[in-house]
C-alpha cells in the first residue's frame, strides 16, 4: 500500500470528511496539521499549487482535496489508487 499523506487543520470540516473516509477504508496516513505554522502551510502550497487543506497525497500522486478524494471512491478509482 502506498504511502498516504494529508495536510490538515483541526477546524476544517473537508479534513474531517477526508480523514473519516481514509479510516473507514482502514488506510493508514500521515497527517500533517498546517494550524498556526506558517512554514509547513507554504510547504504544503508549493507541493499542491494550493493553499487550502486538505491535501492529499497517494504515494507520489497528489490527488486534492475532500471532493476530489470522495469523487475517486465514487468513481471505483480509490481502492485501485491505495492498492498500487
């Protein structure tokens, strides 16, 4: 399974849909909490070309935000994409 990474914060109701849906998956992630460090956010924007969160990362593949992680399960894209 690849590795999975999401740059978060605490108050942002899109990391929480993102982050429920990877745990209901059972996949495992590494989160990234941007709240109040400047540096880590600047990160995050020059990686995605975006500032806001989340930010996910499947493996070397930068897929975006909650919608665009939602739309891959709709889609059937998911599993395949954590499964590589």
């Amino acid at each position: 399974m690849p590795n999975v990474v999401i740059y978060t914060t605490a108050w942002c109701p899109f990391c929480i849909r993102a982050k429920a849906l990877l745990d209901r998956k059972g996949v495992a992630y590494e989160e990234i909490p941007v709240d109040g460090n400047p540096s880590l956010r600047a990160e995050m924007a020059s990686k995605a070309g975006r500032t806001s969160v989340p930010q996910i990362w499947i493996g070397d593949q930068h897929v975006g935000g909650c919608d665009e992680l939602h739309a891959l399960e709709r889609a059937g894209r998911l599993d395949p994409l954590l499964q590589a």
